[in-house]
C-alpha cells in the first residue's frame, strides 16, 4: 500500500521558556490523498479559514472552527498521527559532532522509521526549512532507505510549502498542540488551551502529556524520546 507522509515540527528553534521539541507526521493513504485534500480546503473555506491553518493562529475568533478542523482528523478513520517529544534541555549537540541540524534529522528519522512498514511505499513531504546543510533530506533519505533494507520503499522524501497544502495544516495544528502542551505554554482560559482539551478529549486521554503506551500504529500516538 502506499502513503503519503506530512511532516512538521515545532519549537525546535525556540528560546529556554520552550524546553520540548514536536516532530510530527500526518500518515495518509496515497489512494485518498487528493479526496482528503480537497475535503480539508473545501472544510477551511468554508469555515472561513481562508489563510492558512496553523497552530500559532488559534484565537477565540476561529476557536470553533478550529475544533471542527480537528474533528476533520479525528473523523476519518484511514488518517493516524504520531509525534515525538524531545527534551531540548538534554540534547546535546557534541554528540553529533557539535551539529545540531544533524541531531534535528536525527530525530525525524525516530519519527519515521517504526512507522514504515514492510511491503508499504511512501512518499515523505516536509515542510521547507532553511538549512545550513544543503544535503539533510538527501542524507535522511539515504539513512532511512539503508535501515529499511528494501522491506519497505520510500518513493521521494522531498520538501513542500504547507501554506498551500490543506493535510500538512493539519500536521502542523497537531504537532504544535503537542509541543505547546509539553511546554505549559497554553495560557489558562487562552482559545488554545480550550483547543488542546478538545484534542485531548477526542484522543480520549486528560491531556496531550499522556504518552502512547505502544509503539504500534494508532489513530494519534506520542511519543517522549529518552535522552541519556
């Protein structure tokens, strides 16, 4: 079967008050891509999203729409989630040869190579990031090809602008309602944090903090990465 991956990450370049980075990834059906497309943009239009859907946007104007942008997700049974946390506070980049944009790809490859099944194609789209290395999704491409041994196949991993692309929105809303949990920031009573209880609530779990307790595909897992 193949699938379509939308992957994106937040707070990896914040400051000391965000101690936890999210990546994370929006698996879909490559069969139902372009349906699910068009039903996420006819849904953002007509809810009056005609900007772009993200995480930082969230505020009482929209927060209704919103919730209906995650039932969107959660409504659909062949969409899954799963997001990784990652401490920044014990990320040490001299691990990495002092290069913290490689231990960044590092962890997208945690993100992504349990989920890549054997007898699965799949086509990776993140979205841009300027990086300081020009060969990273090259070289996280080729890692992850190496790791799969041919069981499964990655037909591109390439990068995509998500303002024009409605199932990377989503991933971003997602990834960001994790990583701003894990980081307290929500403000009490704040349209975000009725957002994350929303989210919360459709996972069936107190809070989005709650982590996956298996490493099996689901409808939205997470996921503390363990840094020794």
């Amino acid at each position: 079967m193949e699938y379509v991956v939308y992957c994106d990450e937040s707070r990896h370049d914040a400051g000391p008050d965000c101690p936890f980075m999210a990546i994370g990834g929006l698996w879909v059906p490559r069969a139902r891509k372009t349906q699910l497309t068009k039903a996420a943009r006819k849904l953002f239009r007509g809810l009056g999203l005609g900007s772009e859907v993200k995480w930082n946007k969230v505020s009482w104007r929209y927060a209704e729409a919103y919730k209906q942008v995650v039932d969107f997700f959660f409504s659909d049974p062949d969409l899954r989630f799963r997001v990784i946390v990652v401490d920044q506070m014990k990320f040490d980049p001299e691990r990495f040869g002092g290069d913290r944009e490689l231990g960044f790809y590092k962890f997208y490859y945690e993100l992504l190579v349990h989920w890549l099944e054997h007898g699965n194609e799949y086509l990776i789209l993140l979205d841009f990031k300027q990086n300081q290395s020009a060969g990273r999704y090259h070289g996280l491409r080729t890692v992850l090809a190496r790791r799969l041994k041919g069981n499964a196949q990655i037909l591109d991993l390439t990068v995509i602008d998500s303002s024009e692309t409605p199932l990377a929105q989503v991933c971003d809303l997602l990834t960001g309602a994790v990583a701003a949990t894990w980081c307290n920031s929500p403000r009490p009573g704040s349209a975000k944090e009725e957002l994350v209880k929303h989210i919360a609530g459709r996972r069936g779990v107190p809070t989005l903090k709650a982590a996956s307790i298996s490493h099996l595909p689901s409808k939205f897992n997470v996921f503390q990465i363990e840094l020794q």
